[in-house]
C-alpha cells in the first residue's frame, strides 16, 4: 500500500482520523433517541423542595410531632404545599420545634441547599 503526502499527513492518516470522527457522531445519534427518551430531572427549586421533604418525612418518622405546635405543622405543611417556594413564616419556639429547625437546617446543608431556602423566620 502507497501513502501520499497531503500537507504533511497521509491520506491513510486521515481516513483513519474521519473514520474515527464518523464513528464518534455515528454513537451520539444513536445514543440521541435513549437519551431523550429518560425523564427530565425536575428544576432546582423542584429538587430543593423533594430533597427537603424527604428530610421533614425522615425526621419525623423518627421523632414524631410531641412538642411541635399546630401553628408550627401548619405553617410548614403551608410551605410544602406550595413546593417550597411561597414566603414562609414557620417560627420554632418550644425546644422540640427548635431541635428539628436545627436538623433541617444540617439536613438542608448537606443536600446542597443554601440558608436562604428555609422557611424558620419568627417576627417577634
């Protein structure tokens, strides 16, 4: 097999090069239709709200509702209900209510959340 010089690289140089390319394109488009075919992730505040949830769902399952107020489950099922995203005043007061913001809030944390998205703000 001869090999020419075209610009300083082989025409058996580039076939191969194009066929690698050709190849990469080739798997993309067949990969293309899979892809769309998956579920879309939800957005962010979506995700921050389901990751939140689940936190709330996980710690009350384990510590139950003594010692949280009715205006404190209220207030934060509010909060839920609006998928996390409506100006929330849920205000911990009795030690139980203040031991589970403080949870949620490492909880928050740790899932990638930031202290703005929490909805604890006490007025008075």
């Amino acid at each position: 097999m001869t090999m020419r010089q075209l610009g300083g690289t082989t025409i058996l140089a580039r076939r191969v090069l194009l066929g690698a390319v050709g190849a990469c394109i080739g798997g993309m488009i067949a990969g293309g239709p899979a892809l769309a075919q998956q579920p879309a992730s939800p957005d962010w505040p979506t995700e921050k709200c389901n990751r939140y949830r689940a936190a709330y769902e996980l710690i009350l399952n384990r510590q139950g509702k003594t010692g949280l107020s009715p205006e404190f489950i209220a207030s934060h099922d509010a909060f839920l209900a609006a998928n996390c995203q409506a100006r929330a005043e849920v205000c911990a007061r009795s030690p139980e209510e203040i031991a589970l913001a403080n949870k949620l809030t490492l909880m928050a944390m740790n899932r990638g959340m930031s202290g703005t998205f929490l909805p604890f703000y006490c007025r008075s």
